[in-house]
C-alpha cells in the first residue's frame, strides 16, 4: 500500500509499505477514506515543527471504514464508518487517570511523534476510534478532529451565552471555533483576520462583525460595538507571540484570553498587567475526549462543518494540495485529501 512519507524539508516521497494486519486485541485496522491537511502538517512539510522527526508519515485529522478489529473490541465492527482521534496517551500517569490525558507527561498524536493518517490502512487504538452514521460524508467526518480543538477551548473557556467573544484568526480553527461559539454556546462572536477572503466566511458563518486589524484595532473595535461591555474573552487563532502579546496588553479587565498555538518564542508580558486587569490566560491543548461531542453536533446540524472546506484533493495529488497551500493562502481554508 502507499504512504506518503516526508524524508525532510519540502522533500517527500511515495514508499510501498506493507499493509498492517493482525490487530491487537484492543486495535483496529481502518482503511482511510478522508483526511484533512491541518496547519500542523504544513509546518511539518517546511521543517518548521520542533516535536517531529524525519522520515515521518504526517495526518491526523483522519477518518475512514474499519477492516479488521481485535479479539476484546466491542464497540466497533467491521465496516464501521469510524473518526480516529489522533491523542495517544500512556494512559496510566496522574493526569490520564484524573481524566486530562489529551496534557499527559508522555502525549503524543498521531502524524507527529507517530506515524500517521497520510496512508491507505492504519492500525490504530480501538478506544480512538468513533462511530458515525451514513448521515455524515467522509470529507465532512474529517473535519471533527479541528472540531474537537473548538469544543475544548470552549469548555476550558468556560464559555456561556452571556459571553461577548473576540476571535483572531480566521482560519479553519477560528472558524470552527465561531460555529462551535455560536452552534453550541449562543454567544455573540467578532472574528478579526487580515484576509477579506477569510472575513467574509466568518461574515457567511454568522459572525457578529468582522474586523481587518490592519485597518483597525480589533479590540479596540469590538468594544466598540459592545458598549465597552466586552470582548469578554479573546481567543488567539493565530498562533502568533507578538499578537498574543498585543491581545494580553490590551483586553479589558476580567478577559479570559485562549491560548491555542504552540509558540516557541518568549512571551514579555509584565505581570501587572495580568494582575490588575485579573485576566486569565488559559491554555487547551487538542481535545479530551470530545469527539464524541462534535460527531453529535455534524449529526444534529448544530455546526456546517462542510462550510471549512475549500478544497479537495485525491490522496495521490498531496504534493498539488501543499502547493497551493503554500501559494494561495488567501484561498485556502480546509483541504481534504479523498481516497
């Protein structure tokens, strides 16, 4: 079977692996249908992520038809319509039995620090593994794992309808994070990006407003419109220290700010500035068991998944999907490669 496998920086290439067969007894095999191609995987094709070594097979946004499940599985069968959830934890530190393993000390996802998705079966935990019904397209199924990335934030956000939320970044995590905001917790969302493309998705999805903070100061904007009542939380969907810096230094007093990326560069923040405007800064890293979750929201239509996505690729043109990536970010929001 085929497998695409970045050798390293920009170089990849197609290599005949054999198909995996006998699982486990708490494994199953999965025969991919669809796949996303997440930001993560893009700075692993530029050399740019510092958790992956090379050769590695990227993909963890993942969805596909179960062929073969081990001898204890019980809640999957064969031909199962299945998401993988791409956190693999050691499953017996404090924090994986206090139920927080998506942070556990040795954590990993899959197409990062494992092989992942970007192939035609892989062998993966039985208990990563979700069933979903007819009623949702493969390509649609594949978004549940950014899905998942949205309803953790929410809920480490502690997020209610009362909120006034500012989200930064227009991409495919900030625009399912404004569906998750609005489809699920009813709050009133302005989404700030600097693409005119980008902002008219989030204008098409229902955003409350849209804000080019090249033009104008985003915060500043949306308290604007709130009557200075709010943003109430900012959540930063860029991944970008010196925006982060500028959200902490400017939000109101009682902000509670989400942190998603994973930033390497220091972030200067005086402490007072925290201190005496008692933000809080909360951090969420993947999802804690939220799949479930999301697969109930893509069957109930309380979120449009299928608005994300903006391209699609056969598996084999992968290297046609990056390039355009790369060269049209503008028009660019999910990819899903079909198999």
């Amino acid at each position: 079977m085929k497998a695409f496998v970045i050798t390293e920086p920009l170089k990849a290439q197609w290599n005949n692996i054999e198909q995996p067969t006998n699982p486990g007894s708490q494994e199953v095999i999965i025969k991919v249908k669809a796949a996303g191609i997440c930001g993560t995987d893009v700075h692993i094709w530029h050399g740019k992520h510092g958790a992956v070594t090379f050769p590695r097979i990227p993909g963890h946004e993942l969805v596909g038809e179960v062929l073969e499940v081990g001898s204890d599985v019980e809640h999957v069968k064969v031909g199962d319509r299945v998401a993988v959830d791409p956190v693999v934890s050691c499953g017996q530190c404090a924090l994986c039995k206090s139920d927080k393993h998506n942070i556990c000390h040795q954590v990993k996802c899959l197409g990062v620090q494992t092989e992942g998705g970007f192939t035609e079966v892989i062998k993966v935990s039985a208990d990563r593994t979700f069933v979903f019904s007819n009623e949702v397209d493969w390509d649609v199924a594949a978004l549940v794992e950014p899905f998942s990335i949205a309803a953790q934030i929410g809920e480490r956000l502690r997020l209610d309808a009362n909120d006034k939320v500012l989200v930064v970044g227009a991409g495919t995590i900030g625009l399912a994070v404004l569906q998750t905001i609005q489809g699920i917790y009813g709050a009133a969302t302005i989404v700030a990006d600097i693409s005119a493309k980008k902002l008219e998705m989030a204008t098409d999805m229902g955003a409350k407003a849209v804000v080019n903070p090249k033009e104008t100061n985003a915060i500043e904007k949306a308290a604007e419109i709130w009557d200075n009542q709010g943003p109430t939380v900012v959540i930063d969907a860029v991944g970008n220290t010196k925006i982060l810096k500028d959200l902490c230094m400017q939000a109101l007093p009682g902000t509670r700010i989400g942190v998603i990326g994973f930033m390497a560069d220091e972030l200067a923040i005086p402490p007072v500035e925290i201190t005496k405007r008692e933000l809080e800064l909360i951090g969420s890293r993947m999802n804690n068991n939220k799949f479930p979750d999301v697969l109930r929201w893509f069957k109930e239509g309380k979120v449009d998944a299928a608005k994300l996505i903006s391209h699609k690729y056969k598996f084999t043109d992968i290297e046609k999907a990056f390039d355009v990536i790369d060269k049209q970010p503008d028009e660019v929001c999910k990819v899903i490669l079909e198999f």
